[in-house]
C-alpha cells in the first residue's frame, strides 16, 4: 500500500472515530470526551491536507521546480501543528468553561465503550502509518501517525478519568483531565510545527546516513588512494543530496576518473537509498576554496 493509500484510510478511519466519539459525547454530556472528539476532527482535516501535499510531493520535476516538489510534505507537517495547536487551546476554554460551570455526566459506560473503540482503531492505524513513514521518509505520512498516536494517549487518559468519575462521583476530574489532554495536544503541536519548519531549512542528513556515506568514501579512498573533501548534504522531503570534491592523482584519464565516480555514486546510492551525489573530480593537488575573502577580490579583478 502506497503512502496515499495509508492517508485515504485515516480519513475514512477519523470519520468513523468522529462518529464514535461524538456520539459518546452526546450520550454522556463529558467535556473530557468532546475535547477527544474535537481532536478526531483535527484528525480528519490533517489527513486531508497531508493527502493533498502528498499529492504535489509526488509531481515530477519541471521546470519551475527542477529538484521536484518533496517539500510540500512539511507544509502538511505544519499545517496539522497548528490544527492541533488550536484544539488544544479550544479545548481549554471548554474546560475552564466546565470548571466553572460544572454539570454532571451520565450514561459513562457507553461513553467509554465507545471510546475504546475508537481508540483501537486509532492504535492499529497509527501504527501501520508510522511503518509505512519510516520506509518511505514521509513526513506528512509521519506527521499523521504521530498525530494518531497522540489521539490513542488522549482517549486512554480519558478513559481512565471517565472511569475516576464513575468509581468516586467527582465532577470535576472531568474538565480537569479535558485540561490535561489540551496540553498533551498543545505539545505534540509545537513539536510537528517545529520538526516541519526545521525540515524546510534543509537540515543535514541524519547522523545514521552521515556514517554509511563516511563508510563508502573510506573505502573508496583506501582502495584508489584518493580523497574527498568539501563534503555536504542536504535533506528535502524523501529525498537526499550530497556534493562533495573528488581528488585523484592527476596521471588518471578521463575516462578512468569518470568510472571511478560512477562507481562511487552507485555505492552511495545504494548506502543511502534516495541519495543524489553531484562529484566535482579535481587533481590531487588542487584545491578549492569557498567563502574566502582573497580569491573573492581576485575574482573581481579579473577582466
């Protein structure tokens, strides 16, 4: 199953949760599972975004975006960092609303059958995306999974209090724990808005990736007696990129020197699966310099 085939079916699962937990709701008059109820309808409006941005990730370069569209996933990240953001804070209100105010709930024992149920189809879902992410470094498909995951702590918790409110005949552990949920909900936001605008600054590979193209280049310098240096990556969305500068004795041919970079690009690639490598071949003993105030200048005195 591809990654938007994962995202049809959460939307179709939010939908059915939606129905569960309003009717929950509903039943029971329980701030605590509004409050869940209104964060499957985040759930429902972040999928649909993440679908659409995975849709445009998905696009082949043109000419406009000549490196593709793969960006468009942390656009997704983000918008659903804030849908999140803004439940939590909604949630509060109500809560504080039902402090001040409290009511009492009934019928809790369909109001938590309920929930549990749409808790596990959450889990199993959740976890099946959060699978699929990592396979395919999608981070709208990650985004939604961790979103899911954070649904699943948040129906258990409200089970848990519902269940307090039943045992001991407090009111007021509901809207108290809705209070807990909304700041468990707050600060998955702020980390999925922070992760995708940390993603749209084109962050280093990751330190795993980082050591398996260290390991080819070793191995590659050890057996051609060559070197690299000015070595840099980037990622961006599902894919990843690398330039760096091959130095190799001057006495090589082109064709030879051609080879052995096609070689090493092809055992990068399969390091790093996804890696785009642009090799700049240079003779052992030149270098290149970048960000240097005295071949800027003398660059500018050039006719």
């Amino acid at each position: 199953m591809q990654v938007a085939s994962y995202l049809k079916l959460s939307i179709a699962v939010a939908l059915v949760t939606i129905a569960l937990k309003t009717g929950a709701w509903w039943w029971t008059d329980s701030v605590s599972l509004a409050a869940d109820a209104l964060e499957s309808l985040v759930n429902l409006a972040g999928a649909i975004f993440a679908l659409a941005m995975v849709t445009v990730a998905a696009k082949p370069p043109d000419a406009e975006h000549p490196f593709g569209h793969h960006k468009a996933e942390y656009f997704s990240s983000g918008f659903e960092g804030v849908l999140i953001i803004a439940a939590g804070l909604g949630i509060i209100w109500a809560s504080v609303h039902r402090l001040l105010d409290p009511q009492p709930v009934e019928g809790l024992g369909l109001g938590v059958a309920l929930a549990v149920i749409s808790s596990a189809l959450n889990g199993g879902l959740a976890w099946a995306m959060l699978k699929k992410a990592r396979e395919h470094r999608s981070m709208a498909l990650e985004a939604d999974a961790r979103h899911l995951f954070t649904d699943v702590w948040t129906s258990a918790g409200v089970v848990l209090g519902l269940l307090g409110v039943m045992l001991s005949g407090w009111q007021w552990l509901d809207p108290l724990l809705a209070a807990v949920v909304a700041l468990n909900i707050l600060r998955e936001g702020v980390h999925l808005v922070w992760k995708s605008s940390h993603g749209l600054m084109d962050p280093a590979l990751d330190p795993e990736e980082l050591r398996a193209v260290q390991e080819v280049l070793d191995r590659f310098a050890q057996a051609q007696h060559i070197r690299f240096d000015h070595i840099a990556s980037r990622s961006a969305g599902q894919r990843r990129y690398l330039d760096l500068h091959m130095h190799m004795p001057a006495s090589w041919s082109l064709g030879q020197a051609a080879a052995e970079r096609n070689a090493l690009e092809r055992a990068l690639m399969v390091a790093v699966p996804g890696l785009r490598a642009s090799i700049q071949l240079l003779p052992s003993d030149v270098e290149a310099h970048f960000d240097d105030p005295q071949d800027e200048s003398q660059m500018e005195l050039k006719p």
